[in-house]
DNA sequence: TATCTTTGTGTAGTTAACTACCTAATTATG
DNA sequence: CATAATTAGGTAGTTAACTACACAAAGATA
C-alpha cells in the first residue's frame, strides 16, 4: 500500500480527508442496510428518528432539525412514503403545509432498526470515546460553520486586494458592475447606459478618473471621479459585486477617492445617491461626507440626497 | 434557531455530522472558486496538487494516491482535459496506460491556485492547529478505515446470531443460498436442482434435518444432515451468504451440526467435499472431521473427498 | 382591503461520489 | 506457446446532496 498522498498535504487535504471519511462512512452504511435487507437508507436514519422523537412534522420542520436544504428532505421522505413507513397529511391550520407520521409499519420496523442502531451506536462509543470524538466534532462545527469559513477565507485574501486607478483598462468591468448593481437597486436609465457604455468620452475625456478595486486579479468594484465645474469632482459609478460582501471593498474605494482627491487638491468633492440605500449613506457619513441641499438639474431620477465631503 | 436535532442523538449522529461538515465545506469551497472565476473545482485540487508533485502519473495511480475510486478520477481528469489544465499522454511501454501531466496552461493556473491554497491553508492552520485536528484526523481515519467499521459492527451483531434447527420453515432461503452457493464454485447438477427444491421429500421425509443460520431475523447460512445408512448422517448443504464473511458462520453451522448429532447418538457423521475448497476443509480438520477412502458411488461430481467424525 | 412579502412545497438541473460491468493489453501459467 | 488471470481505462446506472426557480397560501403592511 502506498503512502497517502492526501496526508502529506497538511491542511490543505483535511477538507478532502473529512469528505472520503464521511463518504466511506456512508458506503458502509448503505452496504449494511442492504446487505441485512432493511428497506432503509442512511439518509433516512434522522427523518426516522426525528418522527419517532416528535411525532407530526413538516417538511421545512424537518429540513431545520436536520441541517439539511429541504428539497433534500422532500426526496427523502418520498421514498419513505413509497414504502410506506411515513405517510402524509395536510395540516388542519395551514394549507400549504404537510404533516408528516410514522405508519403503523414504519413504528414495526422502528424496533428492528432501533437494535441495529443501538449496536453501532456503542460500538462508537466504545472506539470514540477515549477521543473525545463529540466534543471534537462539535468543535470543528463551531469553526467552520458559525465563522463561516468561506468569509472567513475571503477577509483573508482581501489583505490582497488592491485599489488601482486606470483610465484605460476594465471598461467592460466598469459597465457590467455598474449594470449589476442598476438592476438590482434601481433600474437602468437611458443616460447610465450612455455613460457606462463610454467612460472614456463621458468621464476621462471631460477630465474624470475610474479606479477599480481587484481582488486575486479580478474586478470586484469600480468607482469614478467625475469632474462637474472646474476641479469640483463628482463621486459615482460606484459599484461592488455582491458576491463579496463584508470586504470593506465600497470602504477602500472611498477612501482611495478621497485620498487621491486631497493629493490633487480638487476644489471640491461631492455625491449624490438615495435615502433608501442606508448603508451606503452610513459610509458616506462615516468618512466624513455631509448632507447639503440637492440641487434641481441632476440628470439621475434616482438621486433625492447629496453630500460632499469638507476639504481642508 | 432551534436546537439542532442530530446534535442530540449522540454517536448515532456522528456520521450524518460529518457528512454535513464536509458537504458544506466543499459547497463553499466550489462556491468561492467560482466568485473568484477560477475554472477550477475542489475535487480537481487532489489531482492538481499530485501531478504538480508527481508529473507524469497514470490513472490508476491518481486514484490510488488520492483515495478514490478510479472513475471519479477519469470524471475529475476528463473536465481538466477539457479545460486545457493537464493532457495525456500514451505510456511509452503498456499502451493501456495514460499517463496524465500538467499543460503550460496548468502549470501558469497552479501559481494562481496556489497563492488561494496557501491562504487557506494558513487560516485552517490558525483555526484548527489549537484542536491538533490533524492528529484527531488521523486517529478518526484509523478507527473507521483500517478497522473496517462495517465488519466491526456486523460481528458485534453476529453475537446474536442464532443457529435454528427446522424441518419446516425456510425451505426458500435453503433453495437460493445454495445454488448461490453452487454457481459461484461449481455449477448446478441436476441432481442438485431435484434435491434443493423439495427439501421435504429429499431430506426431511428420509430421516434428515435443515439447519439454518439467521442474523437479525435474516437466513445467512444453511447446512443440512441427511440420513445415509441408518443412523449414519451425510453433513451436506452447507451454504453460507457471501455478504457476511468472517461471522464465522460456516463454524457455528457446524458446530450445531455436531452437537446434534452427538445428543441424538447417530450412528455416524460424515462429509464430501472437494479439495479445492482449501478453507472449508481447513475448518472441517478444525472441527475433528478426518479424511476416509472416497467411495465410487456418490451421486456429486464435485467430490473428490470425504470426511468423516470419529465419535466416542 | 388591496398589494407586497414571506413561507411551504415542489421541480429541474448541477455536482460528485460510488459499484458493476465492459474491452483491450499485459502478464502468468500449464 | 496457447490460454487464463490480472490490470488499465472506460461506460452506465445509482445515490445524494445542493442551488435556482416556480407557484400558491398565509401574513404583513400601506
């Protein structure tokens, strides 16, 4: 037998190693189900035991108790209503519910799993107790689920992010997240498709300056400097993908703004955005943005607030 | 949020735990791929990581060092063949092989993925490293892989197991075990068929009795003793399920055998056989049965070999 | 009270592992 | 040296989870 290459991985394998555990735990599982002609599946173990527990259940019920998506536990339990030991019924309170039960087969053959269950059950005890194996378990959980380990990856790599400001590269970026974000706050006007279309003749040309945030090379938010009245500059276009949030990625765009604005000592720095979106006005605020009056003539429908930012 | 239900069952929710663990880390792992635009999966990472180690490696081999079973290797290699990742190669000397090695375009991707496996790598470090969960790993692994749980549990439950004596049930498991038994070693003679259908008529109407394994209310094992001369008993239709190897099933078949011969004082008890079945003989040696002169007239072909126990 | 939002269930499509079986090439054996 | 057994790669079918979306009922809100 040849040396695990998996193990000499370190870290990186343990994902890969939890899985074939946990899928060779499964396999067996099955094998032994099949092998002793249970009509029963590992997957149906927790619904089982669930039923038992609690008696009358929905299927979200079901899907919440057990950590499972519910279209999962539909799949489930229709197999178990096909061989009929479940059976459902429609709630007498709520039409759209269903209220699942053990049949009168289903609690027969509950005794015979039930001894099946209890053999593996101190057979685990007995090899994982001295491991402490639950409370293990239960550690790792907290780890990967309460911090969430995708986020938690993500702040990671985001010490990488990067702020650059480009006038020539990433228009296609800059109009596809401009649009993205459009269409799920508001919705496209005919000037922003103009604008976005062309950040060249519209922004740069007229003096303007587009920056992009880039996380592992790829643009995840664009923001642009927009000159208005001579060395007032505009703060728009500012869009972040909504696949990372929390990465103070909208954050690093303002303050790339506004430092580069105190570098060129622009005359002046404002914005104009809606009250509904709270978030982004908080940001504002926090980095020192202040409400003034909203003038008649902006051509954005959208726009009931303006703020500008206090320049030394 | 409610109490989480499978928390609750203890050890029997151990399994299903770790599947939830390792099916949500890899979901998010997929999903963090993808907003990042890497066309990669997780399970290409084994894979990834073997060859840059490695280089020229072959099916067969993937599958061996990374664990899986070698179809989900072609599966993974096929979709990175495709995305111009790896390519493959005829062996040089055993035209069956493929040998498997990185592209330029997979060796270009691998410092990109390798700066978001370091990442991930250090923050599991950080996270994990105070829980020595390599180490607990590892004792987990051990505990389930090289004990082999399944086996485990199924002598566990062979403790159960009883050994039935009756002339009248069960005539349908004595039939299917035994020509499962006989297709798999020799093939079935007529005379086979005759006998294994009306075990009524053959065995129990001439004086003779059915034995029968049951595990978990389950047939297993079969073994009859028929009435030769009288009073002289032929052990016979001895056929154990090929699912549950190692219950030492064929042993306690037996071991009942003899002891029911030995209370009823038969005059008597014998065997044939055939040397090629080097196990079922070793256990007949084991139980006191000693080779005699084969005679001319036994109704089998397969046997080439007969045994008989000396009784006191 | 009319409309919007949330909730409960269901379907379709994706991903990923497995076993069982197949063919062809290589190696072992009588 | 011919034939049998093993090995390498591949296909088909099974199981099981997920997300995304659809639709209807119930609840919230203007």
């Amino acid at each position: 037998m040849e040396r695990d290459f998996i193990k000499d991985l370190g870290y990186l394998g343990f994902t890969m190693r939890l899985k074939r555990l946990s899928d060779a735990l499964i396999h067996s599982g099955r094998k032994l189900y099949k092998d002793l002609d249970l009509e029963i599946e590992p997957n149906m173990f927790s619904v089982f035991k669930l039923l038992e527990d609690r008696g009358s259940t929905s299927i979200t019920e079901i899907a919440e108790a057990i950590g499972m998506a519910h279209p999962s536990v539909i799949a489930i339990t229709n197999k178990m209503i096909a061989k009929d030991l479940i059976y459902a019924d429609k709630d007498s309170e709520d039409s759209r519910k269903k209220v699942l039960n053990l049949t009168q087969k289903g609690r027969d053959k509950s005794t015979e799993y039930n001894a099946i269950w209890e053999i593996g059950n101190s057979a685990m005890h007995k090899e994982l107790n001295d491991l402490n194996a639950l409370e293990f378990l239960e550690q790792l959980e907290q780890v990967f689920e309460k911090k969430d380990f995708r986020q938690y990856l993500l702040k990671e790599m985001s010490q990488d992010m990067e702020i650059v400001q480009d006038n020539d590269l990433y228009h296609a970026d800059f109009y596809a997240l401009n649009i993205e974000w459009l269409k799920k706050y508001f919705y496209v006007e005919d000037y922003d498709e103009t604008v976005l279309s062309n950040p060249k003749k519209y922004i740069v040309d007229e003096g303007g300056y587009l920056f992009y945030a880039k996380l592992n090379g790829k643009v995840v938010g664009t923001v642009a400097l927009i000159q208005r009245d001579n060395g007032v500059y505009e703060l728009s276009k500012m869009a972040v993908t909504d696949k990372f949030q929390g990465l103070r990625i909208g954050y690093k765009l303002m303050m790339a703004c506004i430092d580069f604005t105190k570098k060129h000592k622009f005359n002046g720095l404002f914005l104009d955005s809606n009250t509904a979106l709270e978030p982004a006005i908080n940001l504002y605020r926090k980095v020192g943005f202040v409400e003034i009056p909203v003038p008649k003539d902006t051509p954005y429908e959208r726009c009931n607030i303006r703020m500008e930012l206090p320049l030394d």
